[in-house]
C-alpha cells in the first residue's frame, strides 16, 4: 500500500507571480534616490622592501636528506609576512617545508627554482648557487 504523495507546490516564478506583487507597485516620491553601491577593495598588502636573504644548505640533524634554508630575513619584516613567503615558496617548489626562528626550511635539493622565485618576490639573494 502506497502512501498518497503531496501535492506539489510550483517555484516557478511565472506561475507565482502573485508573491512579489506586493512590492512591485511601490513608488514613494518622497523618497530620495538610493545612491549607487561601492563595492569595498580589499586592502592591498603592505609594499614591504624585502631586503636580502641568504640560502644555504644543510644536511645535518636530517637523516642525510638535504634541506635549503633560507634565513637572514629583514628585520622590518613581521613574522606573518615570513610565514606567507614559506608558504607561497613551498607551493612554487612543490614540497614541504618549515618556518624555524625566523628561517624558512624547504625540503629537498632546488635552490635555483628557490633563488629564481625569491627574486621575482623581490629579494636579493646570495648564497648557494
């Protein structure tokens, strides 16, 4: 035995035209004109000078798996700011990563993609070619 469906109520708008028609006829002339909408900017990042930076490379402590660091960040630049490079560093070199006191920690041997990247970010970068 088959219970009875219920009866369906239409969302088409043509068929519902009724439900808006409350306020589709309303016009105030006392009203004054309703100023355009300004959509609000996101504020832009801060343009930080990004100073130098020194890569290095490490395999020490590491199990024999080679890490590029890379440290001697600005001191102007807030941690925040260094985390956000680590990140976008880590996403452009496609691996993983660390920021450790002040120093970003990339894993793996690439630090002509790192040095490549950081200077478009515009860094100065010395050390390991």
């Amino acid at each position: 035995m088959k219970r009875p469906q219920p009866a369906r109520i239409s969302t088409d708008a043509a068929v519902q035209s009724g439900l808006h028609s409350a306020f589709a006829q309303l016009k105030i002339d006392s009203l004054p004109p309703v100023p355009e909408r300004k959509v609000p900017t996101a504020p832009a990042d801060p343009a930080w000078k990004m100073g130098r930076v020194v890569l290095q490379r490490q395999t020490a402590h590491r199990g024999g798996k080679t890490v590029i660091v890379v440290r001697d960040f600005a001191t102007h630049l807030p941690a925040s700011v260094i985390e956000r490079v680590a990140k976008k560093l880590r996403a452009a070199c496609g691996c993983g990563g660390t920021v450790r006191d002040r120093t970003v920690e990339v894993q793996g041997d690439q630090p002509a993609r790192i040095r490549a990247w950081l200077e478009s970010e515009g860094f100065e970068v010395g050390g390991v070619r």
